[in-house]
C-alpha cells in the first residue's frame, strides 16, 4: 500500500499549494521555452539571422544547457537541503532573463540562454526530489500527474501570451516578463515552502559518497530503461516545439492562428495528466504507461502514412495525430518518472539529477537533430515519433525483464539502503 512520507519540518502549506508551486516552480523553465516561440522570427530578424532553422537555437540550446546542468543542484541538494537551491536556481532565472532581455546580438543571445538553461536546471530537478521526499508508490504517480496538469496549462497559454506581447511591444518585453514571474516565485517559495529533506537522509559532499550515489541512480535496471525511453520519446515533443512555428506556422499555413493551434494540441497533454492522477492509483503506473507507450506507437506509425500520403500537407490531417500525440504524453511522462524515483528515496536528490540530466540532454539532442533537419515537411518528426517509441517500448522491456503490465504493491525489489 503506498504510504504518504511525513516530511522532516512542519508544513507551512497544504498539499494542494504544494502541487502547486512545485508546479509552477517546473512552468517557469516552460514558459522560458513556449513563452518566445512567436518571437524566434523577429529575434532572428532583429540579429540579421537569415537562416530559419538556426533561429531554433533559442530554444534547443536552452533545453540541452538545462539538461547538463541538471547534474548539480540535486546532489547539492542531498546535502544542503532543497530549499536553498531551489532559491539559488530563481535568483538566475531572473538575472539571466534580464539579461536576454538586453541582448545586442544573436551570439550573446545564444550564451545567456545557454546559461540561463544551466543555471535554473533546479527548477526543474529540484519539484522532483520535493515530492519524492514526502510521496511513494502510485501515490507519487497520482501527484506528479497533478503537478504535471498544473505546469502544462501555463505553457499551453504561452505563445498566445507571447503574441500579445508582441503586439503591444517588442519581444524583449518577453523577457523582462519572464523575469517578473521568477521574482514573484522566489517570494512565494520563500515564505511559504518548509525544508522537505529528512535529516537523516542527508549526504556528505565527498567525491566517493557522490560517485557511490550518482552510480546508483545511473545503474538500476528498474529505472534505466524508463528514464532513457521518455528522453526518447520527451525529445521528439522537443522536435515539435523547435520546429512547430515553421511546420505548423508555415509549412500548414496556421500563420497568425499558430500561438492558438499549438496551445490547443498542447492543451491535450493536461487533459490526460488530470485523467492520469485519478485513474493511475487504481490501476497502476505501470499498466496505465505501458498501455499508453502502445497507443502511442500506433498513432506515430499514422503520422508516417499521413506524411507520405495526398494529405502531406494538410493541417486538418496532421492535428488530430499530433494532438493524440501529446495527449499520449501525459499517460507516459509522469508515470516514468515516478516508476524511475521509487527507488530512491534516501538519494532522491542525486537520482533526480542523473534522471534529469539523462533524460534532458537526450530530448535536447533529438529535439535539435528533428529540427535542424526540417525540411519543409512533417517527414522528419514523423519518423522520429515512430523510431523513439518503438525504441522506447524496447528499453521499458529491458527494466520489467520483458513483462508488461505489471503492479507492483509495497516497496518494490531492489529499493535502495541507506549510502552514507
């Protein structure tokens, strides 16, 4: 039976304004991302950036820079609790966002997003390691489902929010945006969210404890395969969004309806991360994923047919499949994820950082490589949707020892000791 974990100090918030911030702690590295998709063409016009695809590095290097960072706050964590991190990773978010704002050129745009990625990869290590220390089982399922509805309505809302901007002032104004919203949840955080590490969980910051911890993390079969498959498959989404404004923008002629067409097919994915965290406890992350990874491959296999077929081209085609997509998403991502943190708990800090780096610059890289092989079709993403879940469905293969479907009931095999 999954157990709710008192944490070490008393709450100062419930459980519901924990969703909640922890939510729109992880929204921020979303918006840094959705936020801008209008503006990539007038950023690049701005810079005398003449080639389309190369505008798409606003985004990716961001992503894949997030990705490395993610290494290091989580095992800081371990040691010097979540809190203080967490509060480091909002002081950046908000310099280095101001900073974009005053950028001169395109190459200084590039380097501040690159360190604007690294430095608040917490913000999205961090949510996880939170919940992990106060959840278990397919309890933790259920509230990663509901922090993941939570942050996906603000991305959903992004670009339209983006295009507005961009119709009553110029795009740096996204950025200072941006800042605002960083500022405002440091304060939040701060007042309001207690320490969550137990005390008798916390690591020495010793190069041999870390390296002990890191390879734990690293080198389970039970979570291995779930956290390289949903970099696979989370890296072809990546794909989508790098490329979205010119595939559906352009290639499908959305043109100014484009900020409202990708927030409702991204709207999809929150639609079933709420229908996630009420049906995964009575069925089980693993039976709902797996079933959800299957579908998914199919509808990809589709997104293959439809782009080679008389309808290449038609808008009314690709978003349906594209929508199913993503609503597929929400069945996978926080499923594997909370299967990849079970077992974890007295290093959930290092385990979500690996996790994280894993999974991050994975997606990162497939999400450029889709995007700057755009070629003016949905060719390129199609395939990759159809070549990552099947690849995907392999690796999750590989961690259940060839079983699906499986539930697991109380502390799974292999549950990590104490490291100290």
């Amino acid at each position: 039976m999954a157990t709710t974990v008192t944490p070490p100090a008393q709450r100062t918030l419930g459980p519901t304004e924990l969703v909640v911030l922890t939510a729109m702690l992880m929204a921020l590295q979303a918006l840094a991302i959705d936020g801008m998709l209008p503006a990539l063409a007038k950023i690049a016009s701005d810079f005398g950036v003449l080639d389309a695809n190369r505008r798409q590095l606003i985004v990716g290097l961001f992503l894949l820079s997030s990705g490395a960072g993610a290494l290091v706050p989580g095992v800081l964590a371990d040691r010097f609790g979540r809190k203080r991190l967490l509060m480091i990773s909002l002081s950046a978010y908000v310099v280095l966002g101001l900073g974009c704002a005053l950028a001169q050129n395109f190459e200084q745009m590039l380097v501040l997003r690159v360190l604007q990625g690294f430095a608040t990869a917490g913000l999205m290590v961090l949510p996880g390691a939170i919940i992990r220390d106060q959840f278990e089982g397919d309890q933790m399922a259920r509230v990663f489902s509901l922090i993941t509805a939570v942050f996906i309505t603000v991305p959903v809302i992004a670009p339209s929010i983006g295009q507005l901007v961009l119709e009553v002032a110029g795009w740096r104004w996204i950025f200072f945006g941006l800042a605002l919203m960083g500022t405002v949840m440091a304060v939040w955080a701060g007042l309001r969210l207690p320490e969550t590490l137990h005390p008798e969980f916390r690591q020495q910051i010793q190069p041999k404890i870390l390296a002990r911890n890191m390879a734990i993390a690293a080198s389970s079969r039970q979570a291995i395969g779930y956290v390289i498959g949903s970099g696979l498959v989370i890296g072809t989404i990546f794909g989508y969004v790098n490329s979205a404004q010119q595939l559906v923008g352009e290639h499908f002629g959305a043109g100014e309806m484009f900020p409202y067409i990708f927030g409702g097919t991204a709207a999809t994915m929150a639609i079933s991360s709420i229908t996630n965290s009420r049906i995964v406890e009575r069925f089980g992350a693993r039976r709902v994923s797996h079933t959800g990874l299957l579908i998914f491959i199919v509808v990809s296999a589709l997104q293959v047919w439809v782009a080679h077929g008389p309808h290449a081209s038609s808008l009314l085609w690709f978003l349906p499949l594209m929508a199913c997509n993503l609503m597929l998403l929400g069945f996978l991502g926080a499923n594997f994820g909370s299967i990849a943190m079970q077992p974890f708990a007295e290093i959930a800090g290092a385990a979500s950082s690996i996790q994280a780096f894993v999974r991050m610059v994975l997606a990162s890289l497939i999400g450029i490589l889709i995007g700057q092989n755009y070629d003016g079709s949905a060719r390129p993403l199609a395939y990759a949707l159809l070549i990552a879940s099947l690849l995907s469905l392999a690796l999750v293969l590989y961690s259940e020892k060839g079983r699906l479907f499986r539930r697991l009931h109380g502390r799974p095999p292999g549950h990590t000791v104490s490291v100290h």
